[in-house]
C-alpha cells in the first residue's frame, strides 16, 4: 500500500472506533489523543485492528509511533508496503 | 471442538466482553441459565406490561458529541454510535435529609452550587474533596480498600453533609455496610454527580437487544437455559464446564460475571479458602406502582429522590424485613423524551433483610410482599404526593427474587464488599467481570466486561 492508502486505512480504523466522530478536518500533525480524546484502549484498537486486517504486528514499545496520523503512515509505510488495501 | 472462551452470564458485563471477543474474531460462547437476558438488568413482561428489573436510571451520561468519560469509552470499544443507546437526560433528582433538600441534575455547577447555598461552611472543603476525585486514576488494578468516609472527612466537617453526599452512592452501589471504598465512592460520585442520569425510552431492553444483535452478527454464540453446574478444573486451570443437563464444554478460557464466591462455588470443595471471594449482604426489596396517571400530573415532577429520615444515615442490611427509615422514589416517566411514556409509574426501592425473605414459606412470602408493599409507600409519602389513590397495577421483588433469577447470594446486587478489580482468581484461566470485579451501574458493567476481556482474552500485548 502506498501512503495514501494507508492513511484511508486508519481513517476506516478511527470511523470504526469512533463512529460519530467528524473525521474530515482530522490534522495530520496533531495527535489523535488531542483532536479526539483517544485513550490507551483506543490505541490498543488501532493496533488490535492492524493486527486483525493485515496481520501487521505492533510491538508495545512502538505505540508511541502512532501518535499522529504523519507519524502512523510513516512508520507503517515499510511495515504494509506488499499489503493489499481493505478500504 | 473447543471454544476460545465461554463467558458465564448474558448480563451487560458478559455481552459486551462477548462483543469484544467476537469482534477480534474469537470463538466464543455466552452461557444464561435464565431464559432471557439480563442479569441484574434484565427485563420482564407482566399482565401485559413491560418492566425493567434493576434500572432506574443509567448513569455516566454524556450528551452526543461527548468524548470523554466511560459511557463514550464503551460507545467506542463496542462500535456503538451514540443513538444505539437512546439517551434521555433526567429533569432532576434529590436527595432529601430532614431539613436539607439537595438537587442535582446532569449540570455539576448546579449541584455545587446548592451545597454552597446549604452547606456555605462546607463549600472549600467540598471543592478540594472534588479536586482529590478529579486526580484519582480509578484505572490503577492494584489499589487496596480506603474509607471514603475518612477521605470526605478530610475536607468536610459537617456528617450530615458527608451522609447526604453518600446516600445515592451507597443506594445505587455500595456493596459494603455504612462506608464505601474511595475507589467505588469515586466511580459512583463521577458517574451520579459529574455525569448524571439519563434513561433510553424503552428501558433497558433496548441496550441489551443492541448487545446481542451486535455479538450474534459477529459470529458469538448465546445459549439460553444452559446454567453452568460446575466448573472442570485440574486445581490449576479450567477446561471447561459442565451445564445442569451434563453437557460438557471445553473453552480455552472462562469469563464469569457470576459472582467472585458463587464462580468459585461452580469449581468444587478443594478450593483454597480466599477471603476475597466472600458474598455481600446488602441487598433491597423494591416495590413497582403502574399508575393511571404520569407523575408530574399529581405534582411529583422528580426523576429520582433519595430520602432518609434522621441526620444519622443507616446504610446496613436491614433488621426489619424492610428497612423503611430511607429509600429511593424513581419516577421512569421523568425523563426529557421526546414523547411521555404510555403509563406512569413509580419504583420505590429500601434496604432489605435478605434472610428474612430467603426463608419464608411460600404462602407466607406473597402475604408479606403485600404488607411491605404499603409499609414502604407510606413510608414514602413522607417525600412524594400521595399517589395510592392512582396505583392501577403493582409488582414487588424481593432479594428472594434477585437469587431466583440471577443466582447471586443473598440476592446481593451490588455484589461482593471486596472487588477483584484485575478480575483475577485462583485459577490461571478463569476471569471474573460483573458486579464484582468493580466498575458499576448499567455502562459500568459493559465496562467491566470489555476491560477484562481486553486485559486477559484477547492478548493485546
């Protein structure tokens, strides 16, 4: 997947967890903790969703790599780069 | 074939652990020896009319586009949207002491404001008292009992102010006789005076339908009727169960909101003794009036009161078989829905004497239900308009009746005094969730649920 896809991926991943949340102003540099009040279940989610979708495996001491939506696609650009897109 | 896991009991907290665990795509199966769902939440049809058994009202309130606090945190865990749960705000509650009338509705400026208004000496104390509750992480497992009532009397200095603080908290959780532990005292405070009461229009029924309907399209099974008589344990680990008709299943692992000492009763006799599994006493005969009129229309226009008749606050298992000195008057009309519910009615809930209503011959029972019935209205009418003259249709439960239908010792519902609230036990693979594992009320069971599944089921470490 390319960046682009990867970044709709999370946007799925974050409508799911959040299904009343207005996702189209979401900024891409401020952390999601900030914009919508996610919790540490929530990052669980997003990992546990990864894990479930592209059997990506998140190690905990690389949870903070997902604080915003630039540093997320980043650091799973190498990780997903031969996954096939679900969104 | 063997099941990833079994969950014991399709209450709240077990539906939505199996929500949980099917959505990650687990193998998993609720076990309800009743015939409905529910638990301590279930509902029930009587001559024709729908009634909730424990609720009240939901607490933990937020209004749509909220983000915090645990009623959003389950919205989002469960893939909720914030319509699922049909959320009415009250109009406003009170507790009632003899000389003092507090209210509070979903505003917590405004309850503050009444206790500055009443307790004008007690204002500073009650502000750093709700600074100590802003700054307490209810989420730390490993946290031990601590009085609530010695905490608040370190801020406040008036005991009637620190009962009529604690009298909802207790009635609408506390496990323990007279005290709280200040984890619970804090759950309960945020959940009553920070976030407030609200209720669905159809009750609690509509979020327990939303449950199953969720956890059946995720591929879980729920099977009724199927009590679980034993669990199969080699002294270390659970393999299994076996149902009241001997059928065995075999699980990975097993969640139970049984109970701390019912669970471990389900294991056999060569279980170490652990004082932390024993059953709690408090339990409540509650008296439900149908009416031939709303509420408001003969002048009680509150959603809850809390009332108690001296400045001492008896929060114990009753002596009599109904303590009738202090109670709580329920109004499900009372809420802001968009249209008035068909038929007015009032629960009136009070301590009970478990034991009391445990051994009573059968005729007997039906005769006292009655007398307690008009003992606890009378009672009442101290706090509400006389609204005898409109009761259409009546129906009382008793702690005899929670044990009938929920299997909880004592007919207890709010569980153990101590909480397992990493929700481990002796056994290396069997969980606990529920009333005794900690988070409490309609949204603090799912969290229950969804909390220990996350911990210990779905390995997300």
């Amino acid at each position: 997947m390319a960046p682009e896809q990867i970044r709709s991926v999370i946007l799925d991943i974050l409508s799911r967890i959040a299904p009343d949340e207005d996702l189209s102003d979401l900024d891409d540099s401020v952390p999601f903790r900030e914009q919508m009040e996610l919790d540490s279940m929530d990052f669980l989610d997003i990992v546990m969703e990864l894990r479930k979708l592209y059997r990506v495996q998140i190690p905990e001491e690389d949870y903070g790599e997902l604080v915003t939506m630039d540093s997320t696609v980043t650091y799973l650009t190498p990780l997903l780069k031969d996954a096939e897109s679900t969104v | 074939m063997t099941y990833d896991s079994i969950i014991i009991g399709a209450g709240l907290s077990g539906l939505a652990a199996g929500i949980r665990l099917a959505y990650y795509g687990k193998r998993v199966c609720i076990l309800e020896r009743h015939t409905t769902i529910g638990g301590l939440n279930s509902f029930y049809r009587l001559r024709g009319r729908n009634h909730d058994v424990g609720l009240h009202a939901i607490t933990n309130y937020s209004p749509p586009g909220g983000k915090r606090g645990p009623l959003n945190k389950i919205l989002r865990q469960l893939r909720f949207s914030w319509e699922d749960f049909d959320l009415s705000p009250q109009f406003g509650s009170s507790v009632v002491f003899p000389g003092h009338t507090l209210r509070f509705n979903n505003e917590f400026a405004y309850f503050e404001a009444e206790i500055a208004a009443q307790f004008p000496s007690q204002i500073d104390g009650f502000r750093r008292l709700v600074a100590e509750i802003d700054s307490h992480n209810i989420g730390d497992l490993g946290q031990t009992w601590i009085s609530a009532r010695a905490r608040m009397a370190e801020h406040i200095s008036d005991p009637l102010l620190i009962n009529m603080l604690l009298c909802p908290l207790m009635f609408y959780g506390s496990p323990s006789e007279h005290d709280m532990d200040f984890n619970q005292f804090v759950i309960m405070f945020r959940s009553i005076y920070q976030e407030g009461f609200a209720r669905p229009y159809k009750g609690v029924r509509l979020i327990l339908k939303n449950l199953v309907k969720k956890f059946k399209s995720l591929g879980g099974e729920l099977k009724l009727r199927a009590g679980v008589q034993q669990l199969v344990t080699d002294g270390k680990h659970v393999s299994g169960v076996v149902l009241d008709d001997g059928q065995v299943l075999e699980a990975k692992n097993v969640l139970s909101s049984a109970g701390s000492a019912e669970t471990l009763q389900l294991c056999g006799a060569d279980v170490p003794v652990d004082d932390r599994f024993t059953p709690g006493e408090i339990s409540f005969v509650e008296t439900i009036s149908v009416l031939d009129q709303q509420p408001a229309e003969f002048g009680h226009d509150e959603t809850i009161v809390f009332y108690n008749d001296s400045e001492d606050f008896y929060y114990e298992q009753s002596k009599n078989p109904v303590d009738v000195r202090s109670g709580i008057i329920c109004s499900p009309n009372n809420f802001q829905y968009d249209q008035p519910l068909e038929e007015g009615s009032i629960r009136i809930t009070a301590l009970a004497n478990p034991g009391y209503w445990m051994n009573l011959p059968e005729d007997e029972y039906i005769e006292a239900k009655k007398y307690w019935y008009d003992q606890i209205l009378e009672s009442s009418l101290r706090f509400i308009p006389d609204f005898r003259p409109h009761v259409i249709d009546v129906d009382t439960f008793t702690p005899r009746t929670i044990k009938k239908f929920t299997g909880h010792i004592n007919g207890c519902v709010y569980g153990a005094p101590r909480k397992i609230l990493d929700g481990t036990t002796p056994f290396d693979n069997l969980f606990l969730c529920g009333t005794d594992q900690g988070f409490l009320g309609i949204i603090g069971s799912m969290l229950s649920g969804i909390s220990i599944a996350n911990l210990h089921l779905l390995n997300a470490k």
